[in-house]
C-alpha cells in the first residue's frame, strides 16, 4: 500500500491563506478532522477561517481560541469545531472537550495537535503551515488515510 499523496501550496496573502482553507471547508464532511501543525503566527487561525467561510459560517465568528481552547461554531452547513491546545501540557487534554466534536461528527479543526498526538483520529488531514518568507505561506496538506485522502481530494 503505498503512502497517500503530499500537495505542497505556496500563499502569498492572508487572504490566498484563507481560499485554501475555504475549498478544505467545501469539500469537508460531517467527522472530517484537520490537525494544524505551525509555528506562532504561521497561519493557522487564518486558514480555519477560510474552512469556516466553506463551511457556511457567518464571517468574522472565526478568533483564535487559546484561551477559551474550543470554540463551537453551528451555524454553517456542518458545525465546526476549532481547538486550540497551545497553553495545555499532555495531562490538561482530557478535559477540554476537544474530542467531542469529532464524537459528534463536526468538522474538527485543531491547533497545537502534538499535545494530544496520542489520541488524534488515525484517518485524518495533516496540514503543516511554515513562513516562507514575509507574507508566503507553504501549505503540506498530508493525508494520514483514506478519509483524509478524500477530503484532499475533494477540496483540489
């Protein structure tokens, strides 16, 4: 069995950062997880608008939540949960509620995923954000199995 394909993107604009997120949204479907793995400031948030806006969402609902962890958003055509787990160690995980989306097939979109990497769906889409340079992004989009290869492809 051979490894699912990598698409590497390059985004010259917050705005061309969003658009990837915005097909990701349009091709995701209720269970679909998308773990987002970065630096600070390298995009993450950026593109879980961008998923929101393909998902439905109404704009500007999308903020960061590394304070709240997991902001629940329900308006859209699926819901979308969007996780961040920056300020939590591995033992601080379990009570976050950050698995629930997944059990209630939302579309899950989480930051930080190397502090739950244990427990993360087998199947699922990675997607690693660097800095390329002032505002050039480079986007892996790394499916880890065949759900994760659909919503790819789906979202090509």
């Amino acid at each position: 069995m051979s490894a699912p394909p990598v698409n590497e993107i390059v985004t010259r604009s917050r705005e061309e950062t969003e658009k990837v997120g915005e097909r990701l949204g349009r091709g995701a479907v209720a269970g679909d997880v998308l773990a987002l793995w970065g630096e600070l400031g390298s995009g993450k948030t950026t593109l879980v608008r961008g998923i929101a806006r393909g998902l439905g969402l109404p704009q500007g609902e999308v903020t960061s939540p590394t304070f709240v962890i997991v902001h629940e958003h329900e308006e859209g055509r699926l819901p979308l949960f969007h996780v961040d787990l920056y300020r939590l160690g591995p033992d601080e995980t379990a009570s976050t509620g950050w698995d629930e989306g997944i059990a209630a097939g939302a579309v899950t979109a989480i930051e930080w995923p190397d502090r739950v990497a244990g427990s993360l769906p087998a199947d699922r889409l990675d997607i690693r954000l660097d800095h390329a340079g002032g505002d050039e992004r480079r986007i892996r989009i790394e499916p880890t199995g065949p759900r994760g290869s659909a919503l790819a492809e789906r979202a090509s």
